[in-house]
C-alpha cells in the first residue's frame, strides 16, 4: 500500500477514534515525506520512541520538580491500601507497557490494528484512548496467553 494513502487513512481514523495523537504524528510524518525529507526516517525511527518516552517521563514528573506533591503524598503510597494498589497498578503497567514496546519494535505494523481497536473501543464501549504502548502491551499479553493455549490444545 502507498505510504501517503496509509497516513491519510491514519489520519481519518485518528480523527474518527478522537485520537489528536495519532492525527498528529500521522499528518506530521506526511508532511515530511511530501517536503522530500523522509531520509531522516530511520533516524526518528531509531530515536522517536526514546525521545517520545523522555517527553512523557518529564511529564509525569513535573509534579514533583513543581512541588505540588508532597512528602506525605509520597508516604501514603506505602502506607494506604489504595496506595499500595496504586503502587501496584503503576508497576504492572509499566511492565506491560514496556513489553508493549517490544512488540511495536518486532512488528510495528500491529500499531494499525492497535488504532482500529481503539477506535472500536471508544465507539462500543465509551473508553477512552490512552496510547499505542498500553495497547500494544495488552496486546503482547493476550498474544502470550493465545500461543499458551494453543500449544496446549494443539
């Protein structure tokens, strides 16, 4: 399939999927192949999701460099049940996210699939999209659970 028509075909699902993320990175790609500038491809290729992850780090730590979160916010995440559960849910979904992050990297072309099934997920069960690696993460787990059972059944 042509480059061009599968970003604008991301772009549409990404504005159908209410996904400005996507629509984003799928129009800035796009314009950057038509302004003749796609040999940096395999650089932002090699060093976007580095560089998208940093972004997002910094983000979740601002509150912290801000101060907005204090000492005893920091205390109770040991000493309460749902901090401990919050401690625990943080910790499974970085791990997920992280083996997410293995399977776009092994088959990158999933991340169509991992679209579609949000937008799925918006449309017929109100949810709302947090981002390709979570998905992709699930994914991987359900993929793991499936060659598990298959190989048992078969």
């Amino acid at each position: 399939m042509n480059g061009d028509l599968l970003l604008v075909i991301l772009i549409i699902i990404g504005l159908i999927g209410r996904s400005p993320i996507i629509t984003t990175a799928a129009c800035i790609l796009l314009a950057i192949k038509l302004i003749g500038l796609d040999r940096y491809f395999p650089t932002m290729e090699r060093r976007g999701l580095e560089l998208g992850l940093l972004f997002l780090t910094i983000g979740v730590l601002v509150p912290f460099a801000s101060e907005r979160i204090s000492m005893k916010d920091i205390l109770s995440v040991f000493t309460t049940w749902p901090g401990i559960v919050a401690l625990l849910g943080g910790a499974i979904a970085t791990y997920m996210n992280g083996k997410g992050l293995e399977l776009l990297k092994i088959d990158p072309q999933l991340i169509v699939g991992l679209v579609i099934g949000s937008i799925f997920g918006i449309i017929f069960m109100r949810g709302i999209p947090v981002g390709p690696l979570m998905a992709a993460g699930i994914t991987a787990f359900l993929l793991k659970l499936a060659y598990f059972i298959s190989d048992k059944i078969g």
